[in-house]
C-alpha cells in the first residue's frame, strides 16, 4: 500500500531550483531514507509534503490526501520531527510531551496513556522529570521523537534525527526507528551520513534537487558494483562537479 507519493514535485526560491521535478513513492511500513548532503532539498521536500511550502509544480499524497489542498488533514496525521525540534527547556521530558499531546487535541485519560506509551517507546520514563536543559543531544532527540509520535501517527517524518548525536546514540536511535517501522509505522527520514542508508528499506540519493538513485541498499550496491553507499555518493557528486 503507498501512503506517499510524489511525482513531479518542484520547488524554486527566486532563481534558485531547491527541488527539481522529482518522483518516488513510500509504502506502508517502509523506512525509507532520503539520503544526500546539506543543502540537496531533503528538508524542502519534507515541507512541501507537510504544506509547509506550496510547490511550483508537481504535487504529491500522504496518506491519499493532497499536499496543496488537504495539508491541515495530513499533519493531523502524521509526525514531524524538524532539524531543531523545538522543545521547551525549562519543562520537564513529561510536561514536554504533555504539551504537544495538547496541540495534537489529547485530553484526559486518553493523553495520559499515550503520554505513558510514548515514553516507554523511545526508553525514557526514567528520567521523565528531568528538565529538557539537562538532557544530552541523544536524549533531546529521544525526547523530540517522543513528542512527534505521542499522537500515534501512521506516518512519520524526520529530518536529520540524528545530526550532532554520537555514533553510539545514533544506532540506539535506528533501533527505536526498527522497532515502529515494526509495529507498522512509515518513516521518512532524511540524513547526510551515508552509513545510515543501509538501516533503510529503500532509499533515494538525492543531490542539487534531482534524485540520481534510488532502491533498495542491495540493489543500488550492486548496480554500482560496490560495497560502499558512501563511494557511489562521491561518485555521482564528482560527476557533477565535473559536468558543471
């Protein structure tokens, strides 16, 4: 089952393409990585499916609802976690959660259990009343993926969860993406360090606005004839380079 796809999807600022025409689906159940460097229109392209940005052409579903004309039913319905997810540092890891099962419209015993469920999912009840200002990167993000799933959206998109967190946080966290993905969350995630596309079920590397590859990590490995997701990258962005 697809929950989103795009096709054509374009978006300019001025003179500047920051995504140009691309295509790709994601089916339920998927990790799927959008993985390229800073600036290749990873986090453009999240917006737009969010209707956080209106496209210049093209359009794309979440969840069969249109990116340009239903976008209040989409978020309502998805989980977002931004680039710096904005948490409140002088609330606790509880009255964090607590605030966005507000805005989510949770009230009552039904926000209490999920604010219970979301805090057993990504290990953090322990320190619950702990301030946000004294968590490490790797907890703020736990906590920022805990506040993006406490309304149980089936589809959930993260840019760059795991920028500025150590390799060790980094991998603790691809095991709580495992873990939802499992229970039947799609997850869109978005990341620059090319190590972690080989945690997604299918992928797309995506440069200057274009998609160059996309598949499975198996697929796009032998299709180059390498073992390195990295080496194909540095391929294609040379290429590039070259070309340009």
């Amino acid at each position: 089952m697809v929950v989103i796809e795009v096709t054509g999807l374009r978006k300019r600022f001025g003179a500047f393409t920051a995504v140009d025409g691309i295509d790709f689906s994601v089916e339920k159940g998927e990790i799927f990585g959008f993985i390229g460097p800073n600036g290749s229109g990873k986090s453009t392209t999240i917006r737009m499916l969010l209707g956080l940005l209106t496209p210049c052409g093209g359009g794309g579903r979440v969840l069969g609802y249109d990116i340009a004309t239903q976008s209040e039913a989409i978020r309502q319905r998805t989980g977002y976690m931004a680039q710096r997810f904005s948490l409140y540092d002088d609330l606790t890891v509880r009255e964090n959660i607590s605030f966005y099962a507000g805005v989510y419209g949770l009230r009552g015993a039904c926000a209490a259990e999920r604010i219970r469920e979301a805090l057993e999912t990504v290990d953090l009840p322990d320190i619950e009343n702990m301030r946000a200002s004294a968590l490490s990167t790797g907890w703020r993000q736990r906590l920022g993926l805990a506040c993006a799933l406490v309304h149980q959206p089936p589809v959930m998109f993260l840019d760059e969860p795991t920028g500025g967190v150590d390799p060790l946080a980094r991998r603790q966290f691809w095991d709580l993406l495992y873990n939802l993905a499992g229970s039947g969350s799609t997850i869109l995630v978005t990341t620059h360090y090319m190590d972690e596309a080989d945690h997604c079920n299918r992928l797309c590397l995506i440069n200057e606005g274009r998609i160059l590859l996309s598949g499975t990590p198996g697929e796009m490995k032998r299709s180059a004839g390498t073992r390195d997701l990295g080496e194909i990258f540095a391929r294609i962005a040379q290429q590039g380079k070259e070309n340009g």
